[in-house]
C-alpha cells in the first residue's frame, strides 16, 4: 500500500492505494471553500494553516494501515510555495517514522493519472488540463513521456471562471457559480471575440476576454449577470475547440482526455464531445469527484512510480512551485 498526500493549493487530502490492484481504500479530503470564500480566493498563508491542521487529522485515521505501507507520496510540485511545504514536510515525517520510501509526485501527472483511479492506464492520449493554475495540452505516451504542445500565455481556464465570478460579487469558487448562473442564461447575448482567434498560433490566452466581460459587468445590472456569465462560458470554450481543431488537422487524436479541476465543466465536455466526433476518437474523463485536487490521483501516479523505484531521499526531495512540464 502507499499512502499519498496533496496539498498544492486549497484541499488538504490523503489516500491510500493497493499497490497490486490500484484500489484505493482510503481517501479524505478536507475542503478549504469556506474559509477562502470571503476572500474571493485562495490565501496562501491561510491555506497553509488550514494545512498544518487538517492533514494530521487525516493522517491520524489511517493509523490502521501503517504496518502496510510500503512507500509515502506527495505532491511536491507545481503549486503554492507554502502549502506544498506543508505536504512534503508530513511526507517526510512519515518516511522516517515508518522507514519506508518517499516518493515526490507530479501534480499535472497526478490530474492525467485521475483517469485511471482503480484502473488501468490508456496511451498514448491527447490530453487537455483545465484548471485555476493551467491549461495545456499535452501528448501522454507513458508516465515519463509527456510532451506539452500548447499552453496559457496568461490566465488559466479556470482562473478566468473565478475572477470573472469574482466581478460579479458570485463568491470563491467561481467555476461552479459561473456554470450555474450560465444556464439560465443567453449564450450569444454577448458578442464576446474568440481570443487568439485569427493567429495561428497553437497557444491559449484569457487575460482579454476577461477585460471585456469586466467592462461589460461595469455597463450592466445585476439581472443581465446569467446572460454575461452564459457568453463568457461559450466563447471561453470556443476558444478552446477553436485551437484543438487546429491542432487536430495535422494530429488527429485517437484517445482524448479532458482533465482537471475545471474539467467538470459540463459545457466543456458537451462541446468536446461535438469536436471529437468526426474523428471518432475515445473520450476519457476523470469521474466528477476526482477532477478537482485530490490524494487518490498522486496515489495512482505513485503506484507506477513505486513500480518504477522512483524514490527520492529524505534530503533530496523539494518543493517545485513552477512545473516543467
């Protein structure tokens, strides 16, 4: 068994997975929404304190599996500098306690590896993650072959939703909010541009689109929210099919995975669905409780790593807040 800790941002969480089945029999998160929510987003330093509080409680519950860990996993990159100190550190308590091996995961890895939660892995895949810190698209042959073909030049996906829920004073998270508010709303109200739309450039960017839809809530009143929030939605997401339709002209996808905390966007992978269908590719979806951050994702990820005997000392593993991949 190995038990796996995450906390790159907001949620404190911990799992624990069979090494030989990939089952997962044990996992707690504990959120952190409430208490970040009259802040219209994430505090760090808060987050780190919620951390430092929450995770020995969790870990306090898994006492009885102990004398059957084989290894310790943590997210120990990309996110929060502060919150991923507080994993690590508990990470490492625990490898010297137990005298057992420390495993550092990927946490981009980890939202790939939500997919196959008590499964088995699928490659190669197209995969596009979808979250409040990125949005890329990458190719996935293997868990040491991963290739990022197009990224944000500036805001995210979902940090776009959560500052524009933020305008409207919809509260922390906005992604949830935003949908809602969408549904009852007209999606071609607002003649929001696609942005990126006439460079061919495979590359995303949302800083823009969020200006005009900030201009627009400054012009509007509160009743003409639900048709901002649904136009926003629609142009955010046309921005994406727009750049993977170019992307799949030269490589059209076979296996294709949309991942992430903003993955359970149900428009999103509505529109997704659309896009793949002339090319009858596989749609993978992690299942809507694991597309936000979560422990038993870092633990499937860990499982192949400790297959692999990817360990790293004590004194050797770090924290990194910016990913490589």
């Amino acid at each position: 068994m190995i038990l796996s800790i995450e906390s790159s941002c907001d949620d404190s969480a911990i799992s624990i997975t069979e090494i030989a089945t990939n089952k997962l029999l044990f996992h707690k998160k504990i959120s952190q929404e409430l208490e970040h929510s009259v802040y219209g987003g994430v505090v760090p330093e808060l987050a780190a304190r919620l951390h430092a509080e929450a995770l020995p409680k969790i870990l306090a519950q898994c006492e009885p599996y102990f004398q059957e860990l084989k290894a310790v996993a943590v997210t120990s990159s990309p996110g929060l500098a502060v919150t991923l100190i507080e994993g690590v550190t508990l990470a490492k308590a625990v490898s010297v306690a137990l005298d057992i091996p420390l495993i550092g995961v990927n946490h981009l890895i980890g939202h790939i590896y939500s997919l196959f939660i008590e499964k088995e892995a699928v490659f190669p895949l197209t995969v596009l993650l979808v979250s409040g810190g990125h949005t890329q698209v990458m190719e996935v042959n293997s868990l040491s072959d991963i290739k990022t073909v197009a990224k944000s030049m500036d805001d995210s996906f979902g940090e776009s939703f959560d500052k524009v829920a933020k305008m409207m004073g919809l509260g922390y998270p906005g992604g949830p909010a935003i949908e809602r508010l969408a549904q009852e709303g007209d999606r071609k109200k607002y003649d929001f541009t696609v942005p990126l739309l006439r460079t061919p450039k495979l590359a995303f960017s949302y800083s823009g689109l969020k200006n005009a839809v900030r201009l627009a809530v400054e012009k509007s009143e509160e009743k003409d929210y639900k048709d901002i929030a649904a136009s926003f939605e629609h142009i955010a997401t046309k921005h994406l099919t727009h750049k993977l339709k170019k992307y799949f002209a030269t490589h059209p996808p076979k296996n294709f995975a949309i991942v992430g905390g903003a993955s359970a966007n149900l428009y999103l992978r509505s529109q997704i669905q659309e896009l793949l269908k002339p090319y009858k590719a596989n749609l993978l979806l992690s299942d809507l409780a694991y597309c936000s951050d979560n422990a038993a994702m870092i633990g499937r990820v860990a499982v192949e790593m400790y297959k692999k005997k990817m360990f790293t000392s004590v004194e050797d593993l770090d924290i990194t807040p910016k990913s490589n991949i």
